[in-house]
C-alpha cells in the first residue's frame, strides 16, 4: 500500500511517500520546504504568512516527494493529511489541499493528529516496537507523558502546566538573543560549553544555577515558564555584573544550565512514569527530541534503571516537522479500520475539517 503524507501545521510545508507492506514500513520520499529564515525575522512564526508560503510551495513540494519516490499519482491508495493541532491558516492549505487530490483522484483521505504523527516518527522503517510504549511528547507546542497499551491508544498521562519544553528553548533563545527556533541555537551553545575546558574542571564553580521545576512533585507534570522567568532575572543580574563581552562569553553556560534543567525534569519523570507503569518501550518524539544531549541521556537512564524497557528515538530528519510521520500514522490507523470507516474515508474530501485544538483518539 501506498501513503501519501501532507503536513502544514505550522512552518513546514511537507509531503511524504510511505511504502506498507506485511509489518514493514519504508520512507520512500520525506521533502520538507522550510520557513525558518522567513519567520526569523518576526521571531516566532507568523500564521498567515506561513500560509501564504504553504500555497506558494504546496504543489512543488508534492512533485518533489512524487518524484523523489518514483511514483505518480496513480499508485497512491490512500491520503493522509494532518488535521490539527496548529495553526487555522497554515492548517486550511494543507487539508485542502488534501481534500482537493482526494476529489479529483479518487482517494480516500485520512485526517492525522500531528502528536500522533510525531509518535509514530518512531515507526519510520522500524516496526520492531513493543507495547506498552511511554512516549514522552516534546515539541513546540506539547510536553505530555503519554501511555499507550497498544497501537492508537493513547492515555495522557502527565502534561506540562504552563510553558512547553520547546517553546521554553524558543523564549531562552529570545532572552539570550540568539534568534529563532531556539532549540538547535541553544543545544549548539550548550555542547560548546560541554566541551569547553571550564565544564571539564571539577572544581569549576558554576556562574548560574536554574531551579528544576516541579522535580519532585508528585505527579507526572511538568512546568516550564518559571524556569524560563528565572533565566530571564539571572540574565538580568549577570548583564549588570559584567561587561557586554564577559556576558556574551557566559552565553553557553547559561545554555547549558538551561537545557540540562530541562533534562533533568523531563527524565525523572519519565523514569518515575515507568516504574509506575512497566512499559516495554520509551520513546521520544516531538522537535525537542533532535535535541542530542536529551537523547543520549534519555537512553543512558532508561539502560541503567529500567531492565526490561527499550528505548527508541527518531532519526533525525523525522524529528522535526515531516509529512513521513502522518502517512505512517495513517497507515496504522487504516489498518485497523473496518470496511465502512474506510468507506466513510473516500468521503472526507467533503467533511474533513481543520481543527486548532483537536483531541488524540479520534477514528475517521
Ligand atoms: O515538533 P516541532 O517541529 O513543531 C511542533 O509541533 O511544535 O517542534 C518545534 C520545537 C521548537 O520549539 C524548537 O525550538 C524545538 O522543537 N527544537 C529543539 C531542537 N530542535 C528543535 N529543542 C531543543 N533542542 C533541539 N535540538
Ligand atoms: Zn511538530
């Protein structure tokens, strides 16, 4: 079976190729046209003019991923479009343009949460994933604990109660001055401080300490706009202590701290999620998970404390936003369709519908 993937929830415009076939699931094209420089300039992401930008690239990017797998539209059994969450305007280009093809080529059309995308990133050519997963959630717009006993079963375990973890590295970014997304800029200072000869000495005295919020709370929560708020007064404090040179040369220090504050709550949480709930498998999906040190340590806590618990990442080119995920996450969800639910699919051309705050769950 042939997937066609279409993502533009937010700054990407994606489209995907995905090739099911008895358990296997193999990518074959993922083109991403990336906004980033545009909305740089506006500091975060402006929705209308990334929708403009969606119907600018919409059908080139189509033609790359058609190309790039070596298909035409003839081969294509199903489209899967990502319905929401996100942003109204970037949303309305991508499932009308879903709608559209669906239409005029006679196919059925699936409607994809974009966290449930993310989640099954972790399926692009690896089917080998036992349940129950934990999926720790992190992107620009979601930080949740999420259980799953099997496929498309989704229990919201824990969630963030403010700020998400991604949009905590974009408001650093900010504070810091760094530009935007914050994420890679603030990981990239981070790993240089890391290698530095200062964070090598034992007795390196740190010149910031960030609180961990929530830590030791007894839920599976997280918050991340007070950590954010005390980066803002500590910046303040070390702007005025120091020159405009000795603060610039604190700057990976600061993203160090910062980023490992973020880690440290995110694993203990997730730790203490899975001795609650023994899942055979952590994994990690969302735009924070390209973040290397997040990985790595994710990894390494699951190794030494859980015995009985894979642990699995995206590779990085579907971390970030992709349509590959959607058509994965579609394949799945047609799989488990019956006949009239898939009926009703070739119908979606006319009934699916854009929403900014759709809830997981949801079988079209
Ligand atoms: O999943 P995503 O691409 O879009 C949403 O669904 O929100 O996530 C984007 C978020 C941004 O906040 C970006 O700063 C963050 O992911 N991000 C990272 C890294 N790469 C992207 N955060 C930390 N470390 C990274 N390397
Ligand atoms: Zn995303």
């Amino acid at each position: 079976m042939i997937i066609l993937g279409i993502e533009t929830s937010c700054d990407e415009t994606a489209v995907s190729v995905v090739r099911s076939e008895k358990n296997k699931i193999e990518v074959l094209s993922n083109a991403v046209s990336s906004q980033v420089e545009l909305h740089a300039k506006w500091g975060g992401v402006v929705p209308n003019l990334a929708a403009r930008e969606h119907l600018k690239n919409m059908l080139p990017v189509l033609e790359e991923a058609l190309n790039d797998a070596g298909i035409t539209k003839d081969d294509v059994d199903l489209i899967s479009v990502t319905e929401g969450p996100g942003l109204i305007p970037a949303l309305l280009v991508g499932t009308n343009f879903s709608k559209t093809l669906s239409y005029l080529w006679k196919k059925p059309l699936l409607g994809i949460h974009h966290i449930e995308g993310h989640i099954y990133a972790n399926f692009a050519n690896n089917t080998e994933i036992e349940f129950p997963v934990l999926a720790l959630v992190v992107s620009g717009g979601h930080t949740q604990l999420v259980l799953m006993k099997d496929h498309l079963e989704y229990e919201v375990i824990g969630q963030t109660q403010d700020d998400a973890v991604g949009e905590a590295f974009d408001k650093v970014a900010r504070i810091l001055d760094l530009g935007y997304p914050g994420g890679p800029i603030i990981s990239a200072q981070a790993q240089k401080f890391k290698e530095s000869p200062d964070s090598q000495l034992s007795n390196h005295n740190s010149r910031i300490t960030l609180p961990r919020p929530m830590l030791n709370s007894p839920d599976f929560n997280f918050s991340f706009s007070g950590l954010k708020t005390a980066v803002l007064y500590a910046v303040k404090e070390l702007k005025e202590k120091n020159s405009k040179k000795e603060f610039e040369n604190l700057i990976p220090e600061i993203s160090h701290e910062f980023q490992q504050a973020c880690i440290d709550v995110l694993i203990k949480k997730t730790m203490k999620a899975a001795k609650k709930h023994n899942p055979k498998t952590i994994l990690i999906a969302g735009g924070v998970s390209a973040n290397r040190e997040l990985k790595l340590q994710l990894k390494d806590a699951t190794e030494k404390e859980l015995a009985n618990t894979k642990f699995e990442s995206p590779e990085f080119e579907y971390s970030l936003d992709n349509a590959a995920m959607i058509a994965i996450a579609g394949c799945f969800r047609w799989e488990k369709m019956n006949d009239s639910e898939r009926q009703k699919c070739e119908k979606n051309w006319k009934n699916l519908q854009a929403s900014s705050s759709l809830k997981m769950n949801k079988i079209h």
